[in-house]
C-alpha cells in the first residue's frame, strides 16, 4: 500500500505577495526524524532511533492541533541539526522509513505500523510552501483484541540555504487534501490523525550567519478525528496560510509532528488519486506525480492488505 502527505503551494491557490520574474535558488541542509510507538496502552514501547523516551499519553482522543501529550514536539526556530534523528532529506538519501510491530500480543491483538517520511522541494523556488514535508505511506493497524490504546507520533526538523532571494518568495494558502480512511474495531473506540508544520525564516549573510532573529511564516495543520464502529472514509484539507520571506539570504526552516492513534483500529494517511483532483491546478499535481515516481517501500507482513 502506498500513500503520501503533500503540502502544495501552485497557481490557483491563495497567493500573498506580488508576481516577479525571480525566484530563490534552495540549498538542503539537514534533516532528522525521531518517531515514538506505544501500545497496549504504552505496556509496549518502541522508538527510532531507539534510545528515546516513550512516555504515555493517556487514553485518547486528544486535543487537536497539539502533539501528543507527553510527547516533545519540534515546534519553534533554530532547532534543525545535521546530527539529530535520522535524516530524511530525497538529496541526502531519503526518505526514511520506521518500522514498529508489538512483539507481546497474540495474532488477533497484534499492533503495528509502518510510517516515511521525506520531503520536498524545488531548486528554484517562488513560494515559500514549494518546500514540504511528506509522509510517502503511513500504515497503523491494531487486531480487534488488541488491548488499550496505541500511538505513533513523528517529530521533524527540516532545513534550507536560501540564495538568489531577490524579491523575497511569495505566501499562499495550500489546498492539499487528504484521504484518511480505515476502521474502527469496536464500538465507542476511535482513530484520529494530527499534524502539523511550522515555517521559519532567519536572514543569514554569506557566511550564513544569522543577522536577525527567527520568524515564524506560519503553519499547515491537518486534523482528524473519526468514532464510532466500522469504516470510515475522510476527506480533509490542509488549514493555514504561509507567508512571504524578506527578501535577501536566508535558513528556511520545516519543523512540527504527527501522529496517528486509536484504540483498536486501522488508519491509512493517503492523497487522493490524480483522477479525482481535476479542480487543482496543473503544478500541483506535478507534485503529486514527482511523489508517485519515488522508490516503493516493502511493507512488514503485519501491514500487508
């Protein structure tokens, strides 16, 4: 099964700023991913790299728009480094896959998940939101005796050279939707999915020195919660505006989590197929197309469907 995450920022979205001939030229930096896993209401833990904290979250639904409780988030400037987690970036080798199954439970209350993440980019780049982050496919699958809850939350941090920025690069608000669908496995329980990326910019020199604080461009959140028994079939957009850089040299910076958890449940993190994307605009399908041209990923046998 394959799926992906795309932000876009295309001719026919929402566009801030005034139209120029130039554009900014991009550089990638460093990127790094930690992902959590918990199940059996975190009796079972796991992590990538596997030297990090677990801590519970408690039972859910959570708040939306906020990383699971007890789990750190990356939300904020300055905080990309090229040695932390594991790095993620297409021009470094990317993406990066985490594989979790728990080990304790039987085969009609396994729990497992398969999640990627990557990003992308263009070299020469207009918009600021032309940067994204995408998860190529995210799987989470829980057997309906699966006891408690259980959880996978990703945190990132992404980082770019901008040069060339003559004119600064334009804002936009980015239509991306995205497929969420799966399975609720007993009455009163639940699924939900949680994201969110923030957008930074610090002017640097040539030296890439920063000559001026961090600022906060903006962020693109998904959230969604399904309840009840049985299937479900969501459709959701992005929310969030991403504005315009100052003109001149720069570190663009990507920084945020998401998760996916439920109690039991399956839950699958795809966009929608071209065919049913008619009213977005020609650049943005390119997007999902150079997504779709990235190498496959080999699920584990517990995620096979």
């Amino acid at each position: 099964m394959k799926s992906t995450l795309v932000f876009l920022a295309a001719a026919g979205v929402t566009v801030l700023g005034l139209a120029r001939a130039e554009a900014a030229n991009l550089m990638p930096l460093s990127a790094g991913v930690e992902a959590r896993f918990g199940s059996q209401s975190n009796v079972y833990t796991d992590s990538d790299p596997a030297s990090l904290t677990v801590n519970a979250p408690g039972a859910g639904p959570y708040t939306a728009g906020l990383p699971l409780p007890g789990q750190s988030a990356t939300l904020g400037s300055g905080l990309y480094s090229s040695t932390w987690g594991n790095g993620f970036q297409i021009a470094a080798g990317g993406p990066w896959t985490s594989n979790f199954v728990d080990t304790l439970v039987g085969t009609t209350g396994f729990t497992a998940a398969t999640s990627q993440i990557s990003d992308i980019y263009f070299q020469v780049h207009a918009f600021t939101a032309d940067a994204q982050i995408t998860f190529p496919a995210w799987r989470f699958v829980q057997g309906p005796a699966a006891p408690g809850y259980a959880f996978e939350q990703l945190n990132f941090r992404n980082a770019y050279h901008v040069t060339a920025n003559a004119a600064g690069m334009l804002g936009s608000t980015p239509v991306a939707p995205l497929n969420v669908n799966g399975s609720i496995k007993n009455p009163g329980n639940y699924a939900q999915f949680d994201a969110q990326v923030a957008y930074w910019w610090t002017p640097v020199n040539s030296a890439m020195v920063p000559t001026g604080p961090a600022a906060p461009l903006g962020s693109l959140s998904y959230s969604v919660l399904a309840t009840g028994v049985g299937p479900f079939a969501i459709t959701a957009p992005s929310t969030g505006t991403i504005l315009p850089t100052p003109a001149g040299d720069g570190i663009l910076e990507l920084n945020g989590y998401a998760y996916i958890a439920g109690d039991p449940f399956e839950m699958n993190i795809s966009v929608p197929e071209p065919t049913s994307l008619a009213l977005i605009p020609a650049a943005g399908l390119l997007l999902l197309l150079r997504r779709r041209m990235a190498r496959p990923m080999a699920l584990p046998p517990a995620l096979r469907s």
